[in-house]
C-alpha cells in the first residue's frame, strides 16, 4: 500500500481505471448473463434492485473519469446538471400548486446556480449556511406571496426538502474536488471516487445483508429490508473499503476506515429516508412507470444515498484536517 501511495498520480489514475472500470465490465457481464433467468417476483425485484446499485457504481466512475480529465469548474457545472434533474424529478413527483410557481421559479434559476457559483469560488463558510440559512427563510416568503394558504407548511416545507437533498446535499460532491487538503494538491478527483465508492459498497451489502441475516426491520411500512444489522454490515463494509482505499486519498488507514464507515453508513439514512418519501408519494421509484409521464428518469433513486452522505463526508473531512475557510 505504501508503494501505491507513492506512485505518481497519473500512475494511480491508471491503476484505478484499471482495477474499477474491469471490474465493473466483469460484473455487468455476469449480471447481463443472469438476467434471462426465469425469477420470483421477490427475486426479480432484488435482482432489479443489484442492477440499479450496479448503475449507480457505474454512474460514479464515469462521474469521477469526467471530473478527473474536465476539471475543477467543468465538474461543479456537471454535478449542477445532475441537481437539476434530480431536483426536477422530485417536484414532479410530489405534489405543488400554483401558488408555488414563484417558490420553485427560486429553487431552481436563482438558488440552484448561487449554490453552485458558491461552491467553485470556494467561498465555504457561506456555501455551508447560505441554503439552510437565507434559503429556508426565503422560500416560504415567496411562496406567501403567491396567496394560496392551503396546505402552505406542507408545500412549503416539500420545497424546502427537495432543495436541501437535491442541491444542497449533491453540492457537496464537487466542493470536495476544491478542498486544499495537506499534501494532497491536485487529487480532489480521488475524494468523490472515494465517497462514491464506499456509499455504493454500503448499499449493496446492505442490501445482501437483509437479505441473509432475516432480522426485524425497523419500519416495517417504510422497508421492510432496513434493519440495524443490515445497517452495520453495509457501513462496516463501506469502512473495509474506505481503508483498501488509503492510498488514494490523504488519510492513514484508521481515519480512511472511520470515514468509510461515516460516508456509508450517512448513505444508508439517506436511501431508507427516501423510502419513506417515495411510500408517500405513492411510488415504487422516482423513475418507474411515472416516467413516461413526468420525464422523470429514476436519477434520484441513484443519487440519493450521495446527496446525504456528501455533506456530513466533506465536514468530516474538514474537522479532521481542521480547515477554517
């Protein structure tokens, strides 16, 4: 490991493309190969499940190529994209009125790119309260003008929701590429490798997890997956990772452990706590059937895991390394 830590960082590039995207080839070959078998429906919807998990690797590594080769301020346009979407898919599928066109109009052309404009000028201390600080506060003024008191905390704070998760928890993603970390100068690329790495770990073995160990869930009206054991394994399997990764990142093995753990097991909350808003929505995913409809494409299902764990992630990392701005 020590040798890898001191390869050149085009050298490691090359490595992990190696190691990730041939791994990834080999499992989605076996898996497209599984997937003409005759199943269960419970069997099918857990294969549905690993298939979607497996997306969401793939996902990440073609996001952590493009960050790496585009640069610091193409990454943060990018990662702004996928906020949108994600953002859009959630309005879509919950229910607004007209009085919170004005308040949405705000979410998305003013406070979506301010956020953003935030994070690539590197202005951290605002980036980190400038959403759930002034945004928080604005919204419901807006949407008060918009003279529709029904139901106008519950919109109100659906807006609010779908902001934090979608812009404010995804942009945290790219400020990690920005962070001047100790000898560590140029490899911001490898932190949002390594947070996606260790969040999919988690999901997945989570999700083998429940499967196996057949426990008590914890709601059982929101997952019946979720349970604490099933929770342990996949963080404790995100922090076996997190440590394999050392070399890649500025921790020693111990802290890239812990924050492997912390990284995976925030993501965990995060996809039960989506769980929860789908059931009240009324859907199986954000995408599914409703897609044809919404033009929602299933991206939130994807992200949702990263947007919780990247901002505890990233002030964890700055706590550690005790940076101030």
């Amino acid at each position: 490991m020590g040798a890898l830590r001191n390869l050149a960082v085009t050298q490691q590039i090359g490595l992990l493309f190696v190691l990730l995207f041939g791994l990834l080839a080999i499992v989605s070959v076996v898996a497209t190969a599984r997937s003409v078998r005759e199943r269960t429906p419970p069997d099918q919807e857990r294969f549905d499940r690993f298939v979607r998990d497996l997306r969401a690797v793939w996902l990440g590594a073609v996001l952590f190529w493009i960050a790496w080769i585009a640069g610091a301020v193409v990454s943060t346009l990018l990662f702004g994209v996928l906020s949108f979407v994600a953002l859009r898919e959630f309005v879509t599928l919950t229910d607004t009125r007209r009085g919170d066109h004005r308040s949405l109009l705000l979410a998305f052309f003013a406070v979506l790119p301010l956020q953003y404009l935030i994070v690539a000028t590197e202005h951290f201390d605002l980036f980190t309260v400038f959403i759930p600080v002034y945004v928080f506060l604005a919204i419901p003024l807006v949407s008060a003008f918009g003279n529709d008191p029904t139901r106008f905390l519950e919109r109100t704070a659906k807006i609010q929701w779908g902001v934090m998760v979608c812009v404010y928890g995804m942009s945290h993603a790219p400020a990690l590429l920005l962070l001047d970390l100790p000898r560590y100068e140029g490899r911001g690329a490898f932190m949002v490798l390594y947070l996606v790495l260790v969040v999919a770990t988690a999901q997945i073995a989570q999700a083998l997890a429940g499967r196996r160990l057949r426990r008590r869930p914890v709601a059982r009206a929101i997952s019946r997956s979720f349970s604490w054991r099933a929770w342990w394994a996949g963080a404790l399997a995100a922090g076996l990772v997190g440590a394999a990764l050392y070399w890649a990142t500025p921790f020693k093995p111990i802290p890239a452990l812990v924050m492997g753990f912390i990284a995976g097991g925030a993501g965990s909350f995060g996809a039960f706590v989506m769980q929860a808003l789908k059931k009240d929505a009324g859907v199986r995913s954000w995408g599914g059937k409703l897609a044809a409809v919404t033009g929602a494409v299933g991206l939130l299902d994807r992200v949702a895991p990263l947007c919780f764990a990247a901002p505890v992630f990233f002030h964890a990392v700055r706590w550690y390394f005790n940076l101030r701005s």
